[in-house]
C-alpha cells in the first residue's frame, strides 16, 4: 500500500518550512491541512507559505476559496483524497502539512461523529442560542439536517447544538457520520514536531510582531472595506482577525490587541499539541536545541524504513 508523509505540530511549531524541505528531497507534493489557509486574502492571518514556498514546491489548499465560500473538514477529507491518489499516481509522494487536527483525521481516516468536535463552532451557536433564542437554532436545524430534527423534542438545545456543530464541520448529518465507512487506499506515517513549550510560546510571541510588521491590520482593514466580518463570515473567525475587528472597531486598543493574539494563539497551540498527544500512531520529534537539517534526516529515514 502507497504511504503518506504527514508532518504535523502546533503552530510557529516550524511544520511548514520542514515540510517544503522534506518534500523538494523527496519528491513531494504539499496538502496543507489547515482550516484557513485555503482562504483567499489572508494570507499574513494565516501564516500562508510564502511566494518562494509555493514556487518550490506544488501545494493544494492554499488561497484557493473566496471568503464567503463554506469549507469544513468533510469536504477536505474527500477531496485531499483525491488529490493524494493523483499525486502517487504520478509517482510522487504526498506530504501532509497542517495543524488542523480534525482536517488530518478526516482526510488520513475519514471523518467520525464523535471526532466532529470545534470549540469555536461551538461558542459561535452558543452565542446565537444567547442572541435569537431556541427556536432559530431548531429552525437552522430543521433546514439543515430534519432527519435529527425530528428526532429532538423541545426543550433538548444541547442535543440541538452538537447536531449544529457536527454538520457545520462536516457537511454531513450527525446520524450519516454514524454510520461512516469509508474506503482508505494508502497508509500515513505521522510526524508530530515537539518544541520546548516556553520556546513555543516565545515563538509565538515574535511571530505575532512580525504579523503586524508585515501589514496584519491592513490586511483586515481590506476586509472590512470589502464587507466581511468574523461576525457573517466563518472564515474570519479565527485567532489575528478577530482581535484586529475589535482593535479597529474601538473595542480594545492597540496594545490590548497585540496581547489577546499572543494569549489565544498561545492557548490554541496548547489545544493542539493535546490534540496530536492523543494519537498513539504520532512519531514525536523533539526539536529543540537541534537543526532543520538533523529533523530532516531522521524523518526521512524513519518514514523510508517504516
């Protein structure tokens, strides 16, 4: 069976130069599994890989999608598919890159209910539920999957809300995912890249200043002239926009802005690497006090001898 490299890490974690270095060696080819870098015009919020990165090496799901395109987990599952077993069928070998844990499950395993789980999918019902009431999220329901609908009394929100979350993430019905059998035709070999969290954190910080030092409020600035909002627009609902709409929108000053960044981009990473921690099949690489080159080699030779 055809094997997959997947290098995989918390963010400013290093993933995703290591990956273009990796797969240039190797003969490879990039799916990026992140949940928003397939956006178009944001390519500093996101951390998208620079113009000689993509020169270098062929990426998919990078500034692929307009902002008020819908996108979830699902549909990156099938369609990453796809792309991998075309990127073998030309001899070269797929190289999965991202922090999106849910996208990496769903595109190397397909997509499980009970895996289908977002705390910000699950705060943004939360706050509709507060907002418009009970009966619009039965109703949002209703239209988006009437099969659980009407399988959930009055008086069951909760119920109502995990049915939400599983088809915003997933495109699918809670009770379809249920049932999920889906057909994997290649294996993956998993790396996960370890930093020293206190070096992570420091990473983090530095790279949140040169966010801003490359234009991050400008770029949102375009996007608000344009009509987006993270309010309307789930792409936008991300850590680095949110913060700058409440910066340019008088809600927090500048420094306050800088500071909520750093802080959830901070517990984001954390989120993550309990996440990647999870999955026993997870190669740990410890990265610290090492070079780019030394990560190098000992990926390449645990993925050829694995």
């Amino acid at each position: 069976m055809n094997k997959a490299l997947a290098i995989i890490g918390p963010t400013a974690s290093g993933k995703t130069k290591l990956a273009v270095e990796l797969a240039e060696r190797l003969n490879g080819e990039i799916i990026s599994a992140d949940s928003r870098q397939i956006y178009k015009g944001i390519p500093i919020a996101t951390a998208q890989p620079d113009a000689e990165d993509l020169k270098r090496v062929k990426h998919y799901f990078i500034g692929e999608l307009d902002l008020n395109e819908e996108f979830n987990a699902g549909e990156f599952g099938i369609k990453g598919r796809i792309i991998i077993d075309d990127i073998f069928s030309r001899g070269k070998l797929p190289v999965i890159a991202g922090g999106s844990g849910l996208y990496i499950n769903s595109l190397i395993d397909g997509l499980f209910e009970s895996e289908a789980k977002s705390d910000e999918v699950r705060e943004r019902l939360y706050s509709e539920l507060e907002k418009f009431g009970e009966n619009y999220l039965y109703e949002q329901l209703e239209i988006a999957d009437k099969e659980t609908f009407d399988k959930i009394p009055k008086g069951k929100i909760r119920r109502v809300i995990r049915a939400l979350e599983v088809f915003i993430i997933t495109g699918k019905k809670i009770s379809e995912l249920q049932k999920n059998n889906v057909r994997i035709n290649f294996e993956t070999v998993q790396f996960g890249l370890s930093p020293d969290r206190k070096l992570l954190y420091d990473r983090i910080n530095n790279r949140v200043d040169e966010m801003i030092g490359l234009g991050l409020i400008d770029e949102v600035k375009t996007l608000l002239k344009s009509g987006f909002h993270y309010r309307k627009n789930y792409s936008l609902d991300t850590v680095g926009i949110k913060e700058v709409i409440m910066h340019l929108e008088g809600e927090i000053d500048f420094e306050r802005m800088k500071e909520l960044i750093k802080q959830n981009s901070r517990r984001y990473a954390k989120r993550q690497m309990t996440w990647f921690r999870r999955d026993s099949r997870i190669n740990i690489i410890e990265t610290d006090s090492r070079t780019i080159e030394e990560i190098i080699i000992e990926i390449s030779e645990k993925f050829k001898n694995s």
